[in-house]
C-alpha cells in the first residue's frame, strides 16, 4: 500500500543542521511522516515521528569529520538553491557571462585544433602512451601551465578557458584530455600558487609552465580509494630534526594519473600534529 505523497521542502528545511550529511535519507523518511491523511487499517504499521527517522538516519551514516564539516559549512547558496526548492528557474542564470578571452579563443582555434589532429585515440589507448609529437605540442605551446600566471612562464587563462581546451582534447581522446588536466587543477601547481613560498614558486612553476616537470596528483590508496577522508595508508606527521621542522611521511598509492612519468607529486595523506 502507497503510504506516502510528496511534500514541499525548502532550501531552508534542506540546510537546517540536522539534514547535512544525510539528506537523501531524511528527505525520503520527510515524505512518509508528513502524509497525515493516507487511510490505516489495524495490520498498517505506524508511521515514525521525524525526530525518530533523526536518530535513526543518524546511526546509519557515517560521521563527518572535521574537514567535511568545514566543507558543508563553507561557501554560499547560489544557482542550486532554486533546484532543491522546488521551483527551478534560469532568471538567475542571466547574471552569469562566462566567455573566452581573445587570446583563449585564438589558443582554442589553432594549437587546439592542431593538437587534436594529432590524436588517434586508439594507438594511444593501444600503446597506453601519447606519442612523441603530441608531448612536444602540448609543451612547446603550454598546455600543462595553462592555470599558471604569465610572471611565470604559464598561459595564465582563465578556469572557463583551461576547461574549454580540455573539453575540446576529450572529444578527440580521453587519454590526451586526462594528461592535460591534471596538471591544470589537481595536485602541486594551483598548491604551489596559492601556498607556496616566493623560492619555491620561482623554482617550480616556470619548470611546470614549461613541461619541464610533469605533475602528478598521490590520492587513491589500494584499499580507501579516492575516499579523502578515509584515508588509512598515507600518514604524516610533523616532526623536528636538527632544529628544523618537517614531515615524515608514509603512503601506498595507485593509479595515480601521470606517475610513471612525474617529476614532482603533491601527495594527499592524513597529517598528525603533535600536541
């Protein structure tokens, strides 16, 4: 028997405490307690209060940590918020001009299009390599320093038009459009630009600009995966030796996009901080 009808939920009711980190659970519980006018018979069992769907949907999730929390609590309700109220409309949309620059566009039009010429798809997923030319294209003209600053050596393009680029490789090969977008947003290049210091920024990021250094991003672990927050097999912790702090790092990594290749990885793992 159908014991349940839809309900209105608010973005409002959507980001009260309770509900982050369970959402899909609790909304579905929401759909059952709120329908007060289905019919019963003596054999229908009785509907839970929402404060027991609570405590239960609470004991089946896991517990967010720190980091996650941060993460729900930071940033702005934007575009999404009319999509979970219910009432989904572009008017907001209209504020948004997202257009390539002058140089992006020429970039997109020939060394783009040059570049995908180039690629057969199935000889580089055959030989699991790109082949010597298209290594040297995408280095010469500055595919892997598209995020990086022009003081540097880097294309300093837009995020909208480093996405384009890729867009547009992925069309002629994954493969290609992978190698070209690792270094644009994971791992040590956008870490270096946003924390590292003046001597590392001018030692690194013109040598990545140029593809002299090919970057890796260290995540996905044999048995926690891509899974961040469960990380189990790489662990650091700080440490003083000679005077100087530092870390002392132990990890087991695979399938790391761009390793065998890498000159210089920037390695996720979980760090301990002595008291």
């Amino acid at each position: 028997m159908l014991r349940t009808r839809l309900t209105k939920v608010t973005s409002r009711e959507l980001l009260k405490p309770q509900a982050r980190g369970v959402f899909g659970f609790i909304c579905e519980l929401d759909l059952a307690c709120k329908n007060t006018n289905v019919p019963t018979s003596p054999h229908t069992p009785p509907i839970p209060t929402p404060h027991a769907d609570h405590k239960v949907a609470k004991k089946m999730m896991p517990k967010i940590s720190d980091t996650e929390r941060a993460a729900l609590n930071a940033g702005t309700v934007g575009f999404d918020r009319n999509i979970f109220s219910g009432h989904p409309t572009l008017t907001d949309l209209s504020k948004y001009s997202v257009k390539l620059t002058p140089e992006e566009k020429a970039f997109m039009d020939k060394e783009t299009q040059e570049a995908c010429e180039m690629m057969d798809d199935y000889t580089i997923s055959n030989e699991r390599d790109l082949p010597q030319g298209l290594w040297d294209h995408f280095k010469k003209h500055g595919f892997l320093g598209m995020i990086i600053p022009k003081q540097y050596g880097g294309k300093g393009f837009t995020a909208h038009g480093h996405s384009q680029v890729v867009q547009k490789i992925s069309s002629a090969s994954a493969s290609a459009s992978g190698t070209v977008a690792v270094p644009n947003s994971l791992g040590p290049g956008e870490l270096l630009m946003r924390y590292g210091t003046e001597e590392q920024k001018n030692y690194f990021l013109p040598r990545l600009a140029s593809g002299d250094l090919i970057p890796c991003f260290g995540l996905t672990a044999p048995h926690s995966g891509s899974d961040a927050a469960s990380m189990s097999e790489a662990y650091g912790e700080v440490v003083e030796r000679d005077g100087k702090l530092g870390i002392v790092a132990s990890f087991n990594k695979r399938y790391i996009t761009l390793a065998p290749v890498a000159g210089v990885v920037g390695l996720a793992f979980a760090l301990k901080v002595r008291a």
